[in-house]
DNA sequence: CAGTGAGCGAGCTTCCGCTTGACTT
C-alpha cells in the first residue's frame, strides 16, 4: 500500500504526475466532478438558506468507491485539482465524500506540469479554501435557478424542452441581434478611383504603380466629372514618405484563440477542434486544451528559444512573457503548447498533424522576434484638380516570427491589397497614366458570427468557461435556436467608369455578393424565445449580468460576503418575476399579420405552428379552417413579405403529365422536387426554380435520375438477389437489405465474387443504415 | 422522407462546469 494518494482532474495528468513522483506516491484522477446538485425539483432547499442536495453522478459511483478504498489506506491525501473555483470545489466534494481526516489530507496546486512545479507543490500544501469553496456553490445554485426556472416557464408559454441559461441565453441573443442589425442594414456604395501609371525605372525596367483618390466619390456624375477633369492632366509626384513599422506575434494559444485559428486556418468546427486536441493531450503530445491562460513555463521558453537558433539563428530568438487580459480568466493551467518543442510535427491522422502543427508554430512565434517593415507612401498631384492620389507599399525588412506564423483575420473582406515594393520615384517624377478606373463599391453589413468568432465574442463578454464553450454552441443548435448553415447570395449591379487612351467609357459589371459558408443564423423559434426572455428577464440577458454576478462571486472568494445572502438577493425578485410571468405572461408565437388575402379578403399571418413557422390565411372558427404554409428554408417569421408568403400557397403545383400520370412540383424537406408516380427528384439548385419550372425540364430531371439509377448497380448476383455491388456518394460499397458494407481498397469492385462479397460481410461490422428520428 | 396545423391530457423536458468514454456517422 503505497504511503500517499495524490487525486488530480484528469487521468492523463495523473500519468505524468506519477513518474515525477516515484513509487511512494499513487496517483489517481477524480474525472472532474465527482458530484452535483441533485435534478430531481431543484436540488436546492430554498426554505433553508439554500442549501445544496448534492448526489454522487451514477457515471462516478465506480470512480468514487475506488478512490474511497484508496484513501482509507493512505496515510496522507494530497488534493491537487486545479487552483482555480471548480478546482476548489472538486477537492472539497472529494474531502466530504471520501471522508477524510483534516489531519491526514493537504491541498496543492501547480500551473505547469513540470517535475519542478510538482515537487515545490508538494512542499508547499495548504488546506481547502473555504471561501473559494463557496464561491463557487454560489455559482452552481445560481446557474440552475436560473436555468430550472425559465426553463418551465419556456415549455408553458413557447414549446415543450426548450431550455434558458445564464450563458446560453445570451449567446443565442447575439446571434438574434446581428441578424436583426444586418436586416436593418442600409446598403450604400461608393466610388473608389484608382489610377494606374507606367512607370519606367532608370534601368530600363518597366512596371505599374496604382494609386487611389484620397476620397470616396458618392456620386456617379462627381466621378465621371471627375474623370473628364483628369483627362489628359499631368501627374507628377508630390511627396515620398518612408516610415518604419514592426509587426509582434500573437501569445500563445487558448482554446478560445485555438478554436478560432483552427477554424479560419483549417476549417474545423470549435466541436472538432476539441476532439483532436483531446486525443493530442491524451498523446502526450500537447499540454491541457481547456485554458484561459496565455503563460508558458520556463521549460517551454527555453525550449523554443533553443529551437528557434537551431533552425533561424539567434537573431530570431526573442522570449517574451505574455500577459492574460480576457475577463474572469482563472489561469489554472498554461498556453495550450506543444510538450515537446523539438517535435516539429508528429505521428498521427492528418487532422491531428495539422492541428499539432499550427500550435507548434504558434507556440514558436510567440517567442520571436518582431518583423520589422518600412511603409512607403507616395502622393500624386495634377494639373487640373487639387485632387491627391496616393500610393502605399510595405516592404519586409526583417521576417522575424512571419517565418513561422500569421494569424487570420475574422474580417473575410478585408481588402487584400497586396502592398508590395513600390517604384523608386522622387518627388517631382512626371507619371504616365495608363488608365484610371471608377469602381462602384457597396458598403458591407455586419458579419454574421461563425462558431469560432461566438466563442471569441462569448469570451470578451467574460460567458463560459474553456471547458463550456464547444458544448454551448452544440447546445443552442441542438435547441434549433440557432442553425449553422451556407445561404446562397445574389448579385448586383456595379457601375464603372474608365479613363484610358484620352476616351472615357461607362460600363456594368455584375457582381455576387451576400453568399455565407457555416455561418450562424438565428431560427424563428429562437428568435420567439429570446424576445420572450428579453420582454420579461431583460436583466438576465444583459450582457453585463456574468459581469456583475461574477465580481459577487469573487467578494465571497474574498470572504467579504456569504454566499447564501448573495443568491437570496438575486433570487427573492427573480422568483417574483417568474410566478408572476407564469400567471400573466401570454403564450409566445411570434405572430404577426401581413396583410388581408386579396381572394378571400381574410387576413394573412405568420407565426409559430405545431410543426415550425407558417403562413396562415384566415382565422379557426367552428366552421371554417384557415389554409396553412409551412415557411421554407431561408425564410423568416420577421423578414418574410406578403408576396413571399402568397406564393408558398402555389405549390404544389401541377405542370402536366408524362407517361400518363401527373407530374408535380412542389418543396420539401429537402429542398424543391419533382415527384411522379410517387417518386421524387430533386431539382437543382441554383438553376430551376419551382414557381416557373416546364413539363419538359421536369421530364429532362426525371429520365436524368433514371439512367444515374442505372448506373448506381455496379453488379448482382444470381445467388442472391438481395446482394448488390452499388455505387455511392462515398464510393462504391456492398448493400445487403438495409445494411452497407465498405469494399476493401485492395480489391476491385467490379471483379469482387459472390463469395469475396459473402467474406466482407461476414468480416464486416453491421451498421444499420439509418438513424430513425 | 417531402399531405399535417387540435388542446380529453400521462410523463418528460431544463442549467453551467469539471472530466472522459461509449456510442454512432
């Protein structure tokens, strides 16, 4: 029986714990929590200063008993969660539930995982923070009164499993709030002026410097008066600046940043991007993936300097040590790094190498030296307008960490003007226009949030946690509050004017705009639920609410407030408020009226039906039941116009027959279809449209879908017809009934044998083909 | 899987933060 029992959070830091401590020491993982507030009612006694009911989670009772056993025999109990809230709170429920003895137990703490820091821990314990212990209950009883109260209140006045939260409720109010800033987004445009000269440099060499109009010309006659003005003006150089600047690297990851990189470098979900580094940090390869903090420890400093003069020199080299700013951090681990600096890359699937290699590099580049530039301007005068064009270039004179690494930018429309050397010119230097263009430019909306840049926005508001922020944008898009999806944009018309060879020539260009990949967008029912909470818990949804609770939070870490009379505070109104919503409060359907159906003269509405948003033409009495649309995809109870509404009334329609039976199209599930003899086709997007589609396209997408079919058998069986080699979207594969079953890379799908075939599928795990819902 | 659109009303849903598997695709 080993003499001390050390408990950590997670198994794998136990592990590496273990071999810096030696065999007098035995240590286990406690998985985080080991227990909760009880679900049954609210798990809170309200009627006696809150006190908390908590219940050991049945998915820790295995964990729970071990630790038990372990603890009895040990003759000291060394409690080294996280320092931070949680932390505290797991060493405590460990104290309370595996009974131990203040005398035989100690409390330690460490920020980097390193021999050092565990051995200077261990000779340095404390005991359990009580204060911090109650901080943290304060938290936990707040987040579920607030979420096991609204919550009911949702099911009663909007829909049956709907769910509120302190953090959820707001991230969904962001996403319902840029929407509705970018629907009331007036567009305007502008006319950008760029003139292009030739330049011919003293050795001969030819090239171009653009420069553009200073101002924006909002007009279309300023910038073709403009134009004629300029035209057969001479140019001349008025000024030539040179200034120095310098670029610093970004600090080292968090998972929020991580999140965010991942996602514009290399597309991962936030979801994803834990996923794999999870496995990494379960590899040894990375240090923790949940951390608010941008320290590194001193091995990892020196560790990077060593590799940067290995591979770059010593010029390179520049340690720095960053400091956390984001709100309600709580630094209990380091920068999310790799463990070893030496490894530039690794083993392991192709996600787990990217994703490892983009922290290698930010990690490395964090502690180099800062790329120095030297910005070049130039201005140009002319003869006939005091109007000044000007030219900007950047030329890099020393790389430093751009070497390594450049973070992305959120803002996809920034403009990409691609600022390079520029000609050498003095001032004075006469200019040759080649050409001078007028481009009309729209002014852009707000940009919708992607999962990466909510979690950014999340974490400078101070929501969640590390460990929250990939579960609460699950969470709000398993509630359908919010969707992540690609919209289709438009196009429009830009106008241009060209100045060149002393003629002036006005011309359209057709542009696309407005197309969105994975971005958030909020649903009519979230939208229904937010502007519910916001009408009756306005200061709940308030972005300042975590603010303003959390600096509570930290008076009772400080021992200047009792947790109890804190959350009596807040809960004594807030209890008032939702009895009496709950009495008075009408149901929540979003509805709202369009208009008066011209036909019927009954009134026309939209709102939120049993099965999702509809239009609505007339109001149920006895007698008479009003028609009902279902809204597409795209469409919302608060944009959609009467006309749009109508014309979901038109569909199904028919447009004729084929093969003696009819032939109808109409909008589904999946989008617009075709259906003929009960069987459906799709129609493709982006080029039919089912308001004005033909009997004859409808039969080109019919026989289309047939001869795909025909080719989709790529061999049967006489044995066994129930046997089919197929081709699929994923490639070609073995269907058996419902079940499929992947061929082998080494074997041809063609020449595969009844019995090969027979071999795979009895090799071969049985999937069944599809989830019913 | 693509027609539905009510209220006799059982029993259930739900929060945030700590962790990792056991499940599918």
């Amino acid at each position: 029986m080993e003499e001390n029992l050390v408990i950590v959070e997670s198994p794998a830091k136990a592990k590496t714990i273990e071999k810096f401590l030696g065999k007098d020491y035995l240590v286990k993982s406690s998985f985080g929590h080991i227990r909760d507030l009880a679900k049954k009612n609210l798990g809170i006694d309200i009627n006696n200063s809150y006190k908390p009911e908590y219940i050991v989670s049945p998915d820790k009772k295995k964990v729970v008993d071990e630790l038990k056993k372990l603890a009895k025999g040990a003759k000291v109990v060394w409690l080294a969660s996280d320092e931070d809230r949680e932390g505290e709170a797991i060493s405590w429920h460990l104290y309370e539930v595996l009974g131990l003895k203040p005398e035989k137990t100690r409390r330690i703490v460490f920020h980097e995982i390193t021999k050092d820091a565990i051995l200077n821990a261990i000779k340095n314990p404390r005991f359990i923070d009580i204060n911090l212990v109650n901080a943290q209950q304060a938290r936990r009883v707040l987040d579920r009164l607030v979420g096991f109260e609204l919550s009911p209140l949702l099911w009663k006045k909007i829909k049956p499993s709907l769910s509120a939260g302190r953090v959820q409720s707001v991230a969904v109010k962001l996403i319902v709030e840029r929407e509705r800033e970018i629907n009331a987004f007036q567009v305007s445009s502008s006319f950008r002026v760029g003139a292009h000269f030739n330049i011919v440099e003293p050795k001969g060499k030819v090239s171009e410097l653009l420069a553009e109009l200073e101002k924006r010309i909002t007009e279309v006659s300023s910038a073709k008066s403009l134009l004629e003005k300029l035209n057969g003006a001479e140019f001349r150089v008025a000024d030539v600046t040179k200034k120095p600047g310098k670029k610093s690297p970004s600090p080292p990851f968090t998972t929020s940043t991580l999140q965010q990189e991942a996602s514009r470098k290399l597309g991962f979900s936030v979801a994803q991007t834990m996923t794999i580094a999870q496995r990494l940090y379960e590899a040894g390869k990375i240090t923790y993936m949940r951390t608010d903090s941008v320290n590194l420890s001193q091995t990892a400093i020196l560790g990077s300097s060593s590799v940067i003069e290995a591979l770059y020199g010593k010029d390179y080299v520049h340690t720095r040590n960053f400091v956390t700013k984001s709100k309600g951090a709580q630094e209990a681990h380091e920068a999310i790094r790799p463990t070893f600096m030496e490894n530039s890359s690794i083993d392991g699937n192709s996600t787990e190498q990217r994703l490892y290699e983009l922290i290698w590099k930010r990690t490395l580049a964090s502690q180099m030296a800062d790329a120095i530039l030297e910005k070049t301007n130039i201005r140009v005068s002319n003869s006939n307008t005091p109007e000044i064009f000007v030219a900007t270039g950047e030329v890099l004179k020393f790389d430093g960490f751009l070497k390594v690494y450049m973070e992305s930018s959120d803002d996809e429309n920034a403009d990409e003007e691609s600022k390079g050397l520029l000609p050498p010119l003095k001032v004075g230097d006469i200019l040759d226009l080649r050409k001078m263009e007028a481009a009309e430019k729209f002014s852009l909306h707000p940009p919708r949030y992607t999962e990466a840049s909510l979690v950014k926005k999340m974490e400078d508001l101070g929501i969640g946690r590390p460990s929250t922020y990939a579960p609460t944008i699950s969470t709000i898009q398993q509630r359908e509050y919010v969707i992540k999806e690609d919209r289709d944009g438009s196009t429009r018309i830009s106008r241009i004017i060209v100045l060149s060879n002393k003629t002036i020539k006005e011309s359209q260009k057709e542009e696309n705009f407005g197309f969105e990949k994975s971005k958030l967008f909020p649903t009519d029912i979230g939208t229904v639920v937010n502007d519910f909470l916001e009408q009756y818990f306005k200061e709940i949804l308030d972005y300042n609410f975590t603010a303003t609770v959390e600096a509570e939070f930290d008076q009772i870490a400080e021992g200047n407030m009792i947790w109890s009379t804190m959350i009596d505070k807040f809960y004594k109104p807030f209890h008032l408020k939702v009895d009496d919503t709950d009495k008075t409060g009408e149901r929540s359907k979003g509805e709202r009226v369009l208009g008066t159906d011209a036909v019927s003269g009954k009134p026309v509405l939209v709102k939120i039906g049993r099965y999702g948003p509809v239009v609505q033409i007339g109001i149920a009495t006895d007698e008479e039941k009003p028609r009902f649309a279902s809204l597409q995809k795209g469409q919302s109870l608060e944009t959609i116009t009467m006309e749009e509404a109508m014309d979901l009334f038109k569909l199904p329609r028919k447009v004729g027959s084929f093969e003696d039976n009819d032939v109808v199209i109409g909008i589904g599930r999946f989008g617009p279809y075709v259906r003929h003899l009960s069987k459906f086709y799709s129609l493709k997007r982006g080029v039919d449209d089912p308001m004005t589609i033909t009997l004859d396209r409808a039969i080109e997408l019919i026989e289309g879908k047939r001869s795909d079919d025909k080719n989709k058998l790529i061999k049967s069986f006489a044995e066994d017809p129930e046997i089919q080699i197929l081709n699929g979207r994923y490639g070609p594969y073995i269907a058996v009934g419902k079940s499929n079953f992947k061929i082998p890379k080494s074997k041809d799908p063609a020449s595969l044998s009844y019995e090969e075939c027979k071999a795979i599928i009895k090799a071969g795990p049985t999937k069944p083909s599809k989830k019913k819902k």
